[in-house]
C-alpha cells in the first residue's frame, strides 16, 4: 500500500541556499584582486575537514575561527574584522538557481517545513531569499542540537503533531548524506537526495564527508527534478 506525502522537510544550507558559491563570494569580496589565486575547491576541502569539530561553534558563526584557521594556509587577510564578515555574508548567499521557482511548485502539492542547522538570524535571510516558501521553520536555535542528532527530527515531529501530521506524512529532502539522509533514512522516513555537487564533477565539496552513501528512495540532481517528480505524481511512500 502506498501513500502520498503531506510534508516536505528540507534542510536548507546545501540543498536550497548554495553555500558554496556563497562563501567564494564573500572570500572574493575580502580578498578583491588576490582572489583570483584563490583554489577555491581545495579550501572548501581544508573547511570540510573542520566543519564537525567537537568543540565548534553554532553554524554559521563557526565560520569564524575557520577562517582564521584557514587564513595563512590561504592568504587571507586578517586583523580588520573579515572573519566576521564571512560570517556575516551567510544572510545573503545565493539560492540554487532552480530553488524559489521549484519551491513555489512544491508548495501547490505539499506543506513544505525547513530543518536547518543554521542559527536563527541566519535562517531569516535564507528565508527571504526563497521568497519564504516554508509552512514552518525550525533552527538550531529551537531544536538545541544539529542533525544528524536524532533529536532534532523528534523536535520537528512533535511541532508537527499538533497540526495532524505523523512521520510516514513525511518526505525528507536534502543534499548532505551526513547531516541528513543517513540519519533520516536509518531513523524510517522516506528520503529524496538532491545531490547538488553532481554538476560540478560530484564530491562533497563543503559538505561533511561519509564512508559510505545512503541509497535514497529518491535521487535527483536538481530541485526542479524533484518537482517535476511531483507534477508527475511520482512521489509516493510505503504506508
């Protein structure tokens, strides 16, 4: 028996705001005509490798001391505040070209909720970027953990409850296997991978790294596949 989804999870930075063009532009912007030595892709590997320390700080603000790890390895200029800069410039990173217009789609068929790991103020600016699709938003800020803690997806789920809805209405999209698919997968949602890096040669980029991949009940490269996906009436879950 199958049944159609009610719900659209999403997580946000990755999947809907692309964070990586995001912070090129703002490491651009800081740097002016020194950018142009910059080797972006193996920044992003070097910021990667430091995005899941134990000790850090909320996203994005734990783009700070990243930076200033990172700035002698990368030549980047420090002493005037550019940390807070980068961290600033997360209100205002790009969304997917694809993003509002497949949103605006999905939302004819679906109640669509964000689930993000970023803090509260952050999340304002994605918001308004995506011309503020959400029928509800939660952030680190509400959940008090990040995913891949499964207590985050208990918290959106006892949001949801009062509003009639239960797991099995629920189709989780995202890009990160990490943060994301794995866990949601092993905890018995129904799963839609967007794997976003697949259009510039694949990899994990920004993105924290998995030994191994999560097979998804869905797996498109785009947002505007998923809501042709959905247009079609081909998304369904197993009662």
């Amino acid at each position: 028996m199958t049944r159609k989804p009610k719900v659209l999870t999403f997580d946000v930075v990755g999947t809907l705001i692309d964070f990586e063009n995001g912070m090129k532009n703002a490491l651009l912007k800081i740097l002016g005509k020194e950018g142009a030595t910059l080797d972006f892709e193996a920044f992003l590997t070097e910021y990667r490798a430091l995005r899941n320390r134990p000790d850090k700080l909320l996203f994005p603000e734990d783009l700070a001391p990243i930076y200033l790890i990172l700035a002698e390895k990368f030549s980047l200029p420090t002493g005037r505040g550019e940390e807070k800069a980068f961290v600033q410039s997360a209100t205002s990173w790009p969304a997917f070209n694809d993003s509002v217009e497949a949103l605006k789609r999905l939302q004819k068929h679906f109640h669509l909720v964000a689930m993000t790991n970023a803090r509260r103020w952050a999340f304002d600016g994605m918001d308004k970027t995506l011309e503020y699709p959400f029928f509800k938003g939660f952030t680190v800020d509400e959940s008090g953990c990040e995913k891949p803690d499964p207590h985050y997806f208990s918290y959106v789920l006892e949001q949801l409850a009062p509003d009639g809805y239960i797991k099995e209405d629920v189709l989780h999209v995202a890009q990160s296997q990490f943060h994301d698919i794995g866990i949601a997968r092993e905890l018995g949602y129904t799963v839609c991978w967007i794997e976003r890096r697949k259009a510039v040669g694949g990899g994990f980029g920004g993105t924290v790294a998995v030994q191994e991949l999560t097979t998804p009940d869905y797996h498109y490269h785009t947002l505007a596949e998923l809501a042709d996906a959905a247009d079609r009436g081909e998304l369904v879950m197993v009662a």
